[in-house]
C-alpha cells in the first residue's frame, strides 16, 4: 500500500456554512479570502426578499473582503462562479424565500 503524502489530501476550494434561525440565513465563508470570515453587510443582502436570489448574490460580491484568492488552486474567477453556485444551491435547500 502506497503511503499517503500530507499534500495527497484534497480540500474543498471554498467552504461556505449556511444555518436558517429566526427565517434568515447566516453565512460563514473561507476558501474565498486569505482568512475565514461572516460579514453583516453580506448576511443583510442575502436576507433581503425584496431582491431576487440572483440579485441578491451578485449585490452581495460588493461586499466581499479582499482580495479574492487566486493561486494554483483556483482562479478568483473560478472561486467566484463556485461561490455563486454554492450561494443558489444553499437558497434552494434553505430557502429564503424569493417574492
């Protein structure tokens, strides 16, 4: 049997958290920056029913810390459409709902 390398190890490239309490969703990210982080500012966006899922996932790369991780393991560019996708996949197991 081969023996594993610490570097052997795949992690994901962004990890977002997302809990519902109290009929909102908070959100925790890291992957994304050079440190995890939750932001107010982003949650607050998110939250708001009066925007589309759509609209309310771009309003909210506003507010991102930055820079945006671009390195051998992923390109801003990729980290941004994961994130995207990561952010539409939580609203549709999650909810928050779209009026």
């Amino acid at each position: 049997m081969k023996k594993r390398k610490q570097w052997d190890t795949g992690y994901p490239l962004i990890t977002v958290a997302a809990l519902k309490k109290d009929e909102e969703i908070r959100f925790a990210f890291s992957g994304l920056c050079p440190y995890p982080f939750r932001s107010k500012q982003i949650e607050t966006i998110l939250n708001n029913q009066d925007l589309s899922y759509k609209d309310r996932i771009s309003t909210s790369f506003q507010y991102l810390p930055k820079p945006i991780l671009n390195d051998t393991e992923g390109s801003s560019g990729y980290r941004m459409f994961v994130l995207e996708t990561t952010l539409t996949n939580i609203f549709s197991v999650l909810g928050g709902e779209e009026k």
